[in-house]
C-alpha cells in the first residue's frame, strides 16, 4: 500500500550551485507539501551509516567524500502517492537520460552529481526520513 509520504535529500552540489529555491519550487509546483525540512551537512559516520547499503561497491567512498563535502537540505514531502510522483519528478540518475522538466535534467551535473536524492519504496521512505530527522521534530 503506498504512503502519502516521501524523503529527499538535495545534495552538495544543488546546495553549493544555488538551486535549493528553484528545486523547492519545482516540488511545491508539483503539488508536493513540505511537512519538515533542515539544512546539515554529514559527517562521514552519518554519510556512511546512511548509504551503508553501498558499501561493498567501488564507489562507495567516492559517494561518502562527495555527501559531505557540503550542506544538504533533507526534507520530508507529503503528497498522495508520494514516493512514485516524486522519483518521476526527478527524473533519471542519469541527468543526460532524465526526461526534459525533471528536477536531475535541469540541475543535476552528472551521474554523481545528481542534485537530488529522492526514496525509492514507502519502506525507504520511512527509513530515510526517520534517519535524518529524529522523533522530536514535529511532522
């Protein structure tokens, strides 16, 4: 059963290239509610803890130096069929293979840096957003 509920991560590179108002926009457009949001930057425990599923492939340091290298903003999003309509709305981890309007194809700079981290089950949905914010925050 599919949850109203979706997390995203807008990465180091989104951050640091000025794109946080213009991806928020993009989400808000799309219909999506903002229900908790926090701008951080991970450790490297964090970075490794949260992409732990990675760990055993070659890029996995690559990936950790690169999700601390800078500020993210994590958020939390509320739509109906969240999970779904967002992976459609950031398009390919490929930015050269998303489609035209999505988020990746209009800010991403590469495979790596891909702009935008968006959950890919209601389970990871859960999980992800659990690990970046904490039962105290108010969502």
């Amino acid at each position: 059963m599919a949850t109203n509920r979706t997390f995203t991560m807008l990465k180091p590179d989104a951050v640091e290239n000025g794109h946080i108002g213009a991806i928020l926009e993009k989400i808000n457009a799309a219909g999506f509610r903002i229900v908790a949001m926090k701008m951080t930057q991970l450790s490297k425990l964090d970075a490794e803890a949260f992409y732990a599923i990675h760990s055993e492939r070659p890029f996995f340091g690559e990936l950790v130096e690169y999700m601390t290298s800078g500020p993210i903003v994590s958020a939390i999003l509320e739509k109906d069929n969240a999970v779904e309509d967002f992976r459609t709305l950031i398009g390919a981890t490929n930015p050269a293979e998303a489609a035209e309007g999505t988020i990746r194809k209009m800010y991403a700079e590469s495979i790596a840096a891909n702009a935008v981290h968006g959950s890919d089950s209601d389970d990871n949905a859960a999980i992800e957003g659990a690990f970046h914010f904490s039962g105290r925050d108010n969502y």
